[in-house]
C-alpha cells in the first residue's frame, strides 16, 4: 500500500476534505434526512472539513441524490467504523499484528446478498481508482463481514 505515503499528515488536503462532507450529506440522506436537511447537515461540518470546497460537494451529493438506486437500496450499515486485527506474517521480525481502522461507507442489501458500497468522489479515471483502492475495498469487507456476522 505504498501510495499511503503520498498524503500528507494533515490529511487529504481539498479533495479529501470535499469528499467527507460530501459522504456526510449521503450518510444524511440514508439516515431519512430529504436533499435539502442533507445539504444543511453537511454545510454544518465547515468545522470539521475546513479545506472542503461545499459548492462541489453538494454537486456531487446532488448527482448521487438523484440516482433511483441510491434512494431505493436497502441499508444494513451506514457510515460505521470497524476495527480489526490481522495476525503477522510469520517471517515478520515486529511479530507485531496489524491493526485495521476504518469507517464503511455503506453495506447494502442486493437480491438478499450484503454488497459493500464505497463511495469515491475522486475526478481521476475510475478504473485507475478502483485498483488504487482494492486493498482497502478488501479489508473493508472482511470488517463488514465481522460487524454482520455474516459474509
């Protein structure tokens, strides 16, 4: 996971700021908040998400709005952390276990099978992202696993 190390420790700058407000606008909207208490929910993070640019959030909260599937889908966890361990490999000199942190986005029911649902607002080429991000997809669903009790 070598691209970690091209963040900085203060965070994800403008886009990673712009893109958590727009989850909590999402969160929002899942939570029975309509589009416009949605906006206003995420408005009220400025605090937390100083960098956000909130015009392009609530741009694409609003594209992500409007998508039937987005409003119709069922839900078995919304904005929820997860905390796990993995044992060390056994050539690993720390004999330390690696410890995973993380908040999932959503947990969808589909056809009755839980689908992980993470939601990128980069602008980069979507497949570039979505190898980008595998790691993290993969950990997150063994945590969705954990949390459900359930694969």
């Amino acid at each position: 996971m070598s691209y970690l190390w091209e963040y900085d420790d203060e965070g994800g700058g403008v886009a990673g700021d712009t893109g958590s407000a727009m989850h909590k606008a999402a969160a929002a909207m899942h939570k029975g908040k309509d589009t416009a208490e949605s906006l206003e929910v995420m408005q009220g993070m400025v605090h937390e998400y100083p960098r956000a640019d909130f015009q392009d959030a609530a741009g694409m909260f609003l594209s992500y709005a409007l998508d039937d599937r987005n409003r119709t889908a069922k839900f078995l966890l919304i904005e929820e952390r997860i905390s796990f361990q993995i044992a060390p490999a056994e050539n690993d000199p720390t004999g330390a276990p690696i410890q995973v942190v993380g908040t999932l986005d959503q947990v969808r029911l589909v056809d009755g099978t839980p689908k992980l649902w993470d939601i990128k607002t980069s602008k980069k080429d979507q497949i570039q992202q979505l190898h980008k991000h595998q790691m993290q997809i993969a950990a997150y669903c063994i945590g969705a696993t954990i949390r459900l009790g359930r694969t």
